[in-house]
C-alpha cells in the first residue's frame, strides 16, 4: 500500500503537487471539506483530473484534521493506493427507501461477500438516522467485518450536509466502500470522555431519534432547565450537553447521542440515532482534559508491532461538539492521538455529526461525541 496526503486551500490550491502515477483501479480518494457551497468543487475537479481511474469518496465536514493539525476554510484529500487488496462502492439515497434500516440493508448487500475485509460508510449528516442504518448495516454482514465512517457535517450551522459518490457531490446520500481481499490488516477504536451531569432518566415516550418525554415530562422543557441562558442557542448549544444512553440497567456500553434539531410545539428533541423507548438517559458535560486524554485512548488496543515499517493510514473522525468545546485546544486532542500512531502514519479526518465505529461485540453502531479512528494496513 502506498498513500499521500494532500492540502488545498483557495489561496495556494493543492499542496503538495499531485502524484497521478498512484492513480488505478485499485487507489481509494478520500475528500473532506468545509468550504461552503460550490466553493468545494473547485479542489474536487482537480483531484478527479489527476486521478481519473480511482475510486472517490467523501462529505461535507465541521473542519479538516491533516496529519497533527486541524484546519478550515480548505479541503484534505488522501490518495491510498493498494498492492493486495480491491474496492467496490455502493451508495443509496434515502429518499428511496421506506425507512433506514432498509436503506442500511441495501446500502451493503452489494459488498456482501467472502472476501471483504472491511467497510468504510459515510453518510448524509442532518436527515439520517445512524443507528436506524447501522441496524440495517448489521442485519446484512452481522458484525463479520469492521463497519467504520461518520456522518457529514456543515459545522455549526446544521443547514446541509452531501456526500461524495460517483465524482459528485450529492445530499441525502449514503455510500460504502468495500476493501477485499486477505491482505488488508485493520484496526479501530472509539472513546469520548465526557463526565455526567444530574440524575439519571427514563425514556417515557419517543419515537425513532426523536424523543418526547423524560420521566412523563417534555423532554425539551426539561432539557433547556439544565441548559440555561444556553437553551436559546439550541440545537447548536446542545453539542455542549450530549446524552448518555443506556438501553437497559445492565448495559455496559452506553452510547452518547448528540441533537440535531428542536420542535418547540411538541416539546421534542431529535437526535442523530434512536433514543428508545424504555431506555436510561443522562446529561453529559465537557472536562477538557478528559476528552484530549479520550482521543489518545480511542488507540488503546491498537498493537504497532503488526504493521512493523510498512505504510499505515488513520482515519480519525471527531465530533464538532468536540471541536466547539476544545476551541483553540482543538490540536491537543489529535496530538494525542498521532502520538500513540508510528511515524510513517498518514493521519487524516473530519469533524462530524456523529461517528460509525464497532462495539465490543463486533457490530457496529453510531456514536456521538467521540474520536473514532480507523486504520489500515497491507500485509
């Protein structure tokens, strides 16, 4: 495996010069941007001249992480190209599905075959419901591969997010990438770091990812309580406060949910995932040393001696409730996280709407407020 990454920047364009000689079949383009509107096209036209043969995916984004630094207001692009190992794409729009575990269903079956080694989804950020698609992601492959990704973002503004498919972007898009093959080696993590706040909550009423009542109050009265002066900067100032889920009182893998919108005639707040019915639920607020030491630790299982010398890729994809909580600390938290990768590593990623990693049990689900990263490596 051979990878490069690249900078753009509507000042300076791409830097460094493109290498076309890794462009082939079998070369995976990711894109990542924050540039709003038709602003992003410029950078991708010139990634798809250079490299016309190979596969691309990508999405909207809060902000761009670039081996240790973040920035924005610019696009970053790696260009992978692998010896031993194959790619195939798939994408749904959601539109065209009755829910979205079909969507999930669909969006996977294609790439459903002996011999895949991992999926890359990225997916539509605003309109999703992640763990309804992960549901369905899960139903197809049931947790025989690594599931990874994230949701697009439109940094605090939560007005559209698109998705890269088929060399254009497009909203309302979900995509998959497919690597096969027995060579490709594999490795990903997921951590938040985040205290609780206040006690802890029964989910009376919901629906899918909108949740009604807490306790037999309205969720959102509730919520703005607790909020304060900050209850007006709503739905953006919720990032501040994501919730802790708990399915059951036995769950030992809670799962932190981020809103994405509030309806003030029904009181609800809806969310990137399901909240469901009967399920436990509790604030959450920043401790800024523990979310910087939460991305080193999203590496903890990570063993370097497997890749030895050989080409490694990170994909780390963060929150933006992250990103608006470290604020100028923002580079703490990804330089916690290069040190714990080997120095060959190409790191790259995206602020998100939420983050696709597996669970213990090997299937995948959505998370809120977390750094996840993935890593790959050819045998």
């Amino acid at each position: 495996m051979d990878a490069k990454l690249y900078r753009y920047t509507e000042e300076g364009g791409w830097q460094p010069s493109f290498d076309s000689s890794l462009d082939g079949e079998n070369t995976l383009v990711l894109y990542f941007s924050d540039l709003p509107g038709d602003r992003a096209d410029a950078p991708l036209e010139g990634l798809k001249g250079a490299f016309p043969r190979s596969a691309m995916a990508g999405c909207s984004t809060a902000g761009q992480i670039h081996q240790q630094h973040y920035f924005e207001r610019g696009a970053s692009a790696a260009v992978i190209r692998f010896h031993r190992s194959r790619l195939r794409l798939s994408h749904v729009d959601i539109g065209d599905h009755g829910d979205f575990r079909a969507a999930g269903e669909a969006l996977v079956r294609p790439l459903d075959r002996p011999d895949l080694a991992a999926v890359l989804i990225l997916s539509e950020g605003l309109q999703v419901n992640g763990s309804a698609v992960m549901e369905g992601v899960n139903r197809v492959l049931g947790g025989r591969v690594p599931v990874t990704g994230g949701l697009a973002a439109d940094g605090a503004r939560f007005e559209r997010t698109w998705v890269l498919s088929e060399g254009e972007r497009v909203p309302e898009r979900i995509c998959a990438v497919g690597i096969l093959g027995d060579a490709l080696g594999i490795g990903h993590g997921s951590f938040g770091g985040w205290d609780v706040l206040g006690p802890e909550r029964l989910v009376t009423r919901s629906e899918g990812n909108r949740l009604f009542e807490l306790d037999g109050q309205p969720a959102l009265e509730l919520y703005k309580r607790y909020l304060g002066e900050k209850a007006a900067e709503l739905p953006a100032s919720g990032l501040l406060f994501p919730l802790a889920l708990r399915r059951q009182e036995d769950d030992r893998e809670p799962k932190v949910r981020t809103i994405l919108a509030v309806d003030e005639a029904s009181q609800s707040m809806t969310f990137a995932g399901d909240i469901p019915q009967g399920s436990y639920v509790q604030l959450m607020y920043a401790n800024f040393d523990r979310l910087v030491e939460g991305a080193g630790r999203a590496l903890e299982d990570f063993d370097a001696t497997e890749v030895g010398e050989r080409p490694l890729v990170c994909l780390a994809v963060s929150c933006v409730g992250r990103r608006l909580i470290l604020g100028q600390r923002i580079e703490e938290e990804i330089e916690a996280l290069a040190e714990r990768l080997p120095p060959q590593t190409r790191l790259l990623g995206f602020y998100s709407y939420g983050e696709l990693s597996p669970l213990a049990s090997g299937y995948c689900d959505l998370h809120n407020q977390t750094m996840t990263v993935t890593l790959w490596w050819e045998r």
